[in-house]
C-alpha cells in the first residue's frame, strides 16, 4: 500500500492548527483596535475637559453677567406694577423705584 499524504487524521490536525492560528491572529488584531481607540477616545476626553477648563477659566462665575430676564416677563411685571399704582397700593414715589428696578435689570 502506497500512501500519499498524511491522511485523514493529519488533514484534520492540520486544519485545526491553521484555525487556531488564525483566531488568534485575529484576537490579537481585535484587542490591539481596541487599545488603540481606547487611547483615542481618552484623548479626546482629555481634549474636551482641557478645553471646558480654558472656557471657565477665562470666564470666572462672579464676573458673568446675569441672564437678562425676557420681555414679555418685564412687560408683565409693568403692567402689575401699574395696576397696583392704579389701586392705590402703591404711591407715585414707589411706582417709580420699582419700575426703575424691573428696568434695570
């Protein structure tokens, strides 16, 4: 009998070789992807606290200016203050302190 290759039994070692091979070829592939956008991804975390650090730094809170408060608000608050005034619940002296406050801000 005159045998020409390995036979069955090394086709099948041979295959399960080259499969074990190749899994971790791509194991190793896939973990190195994943150092890489890993670091990346912290960089980029790094970047945006680096840069909300600049923006509140240069912007110090008890120096920003309050939001002013919206028109149709300053509006509303006037015509109460006037229909108080109207009411007789407040004097002309106190009307005029309080719309000066409302429009000052």
């Amino acid at each position: 009998m005159n045998r020409r290759g390995p036979g069955l039994l090394g086709a099948v070692a041979r295959t399960a070789v080259v499969a074990g091979t190749a899994s971790a070829v791509s194991g190793r592939v896939q973990q190195r992807q994943q150092q890489r956008w890993g670091a990346q991804e912290a960089a980029a975390q790094e970047e945006a606290a680096a840069q909300q650090q600049a923006v509140q730094q240069q912007t110090p809170p008890s120096q920003a200016a309050p939001p002013a408060p919206p028109a149709d608000d300053i509006i509303d608050r006037l015509e109460r203050l006037a229909e108080l005034k109207k009411q007789g619940i407040l004097t002309d002296a106190e009307f005029e302190a309080q719309k000066a406050k409302i429009l000052a801000g």
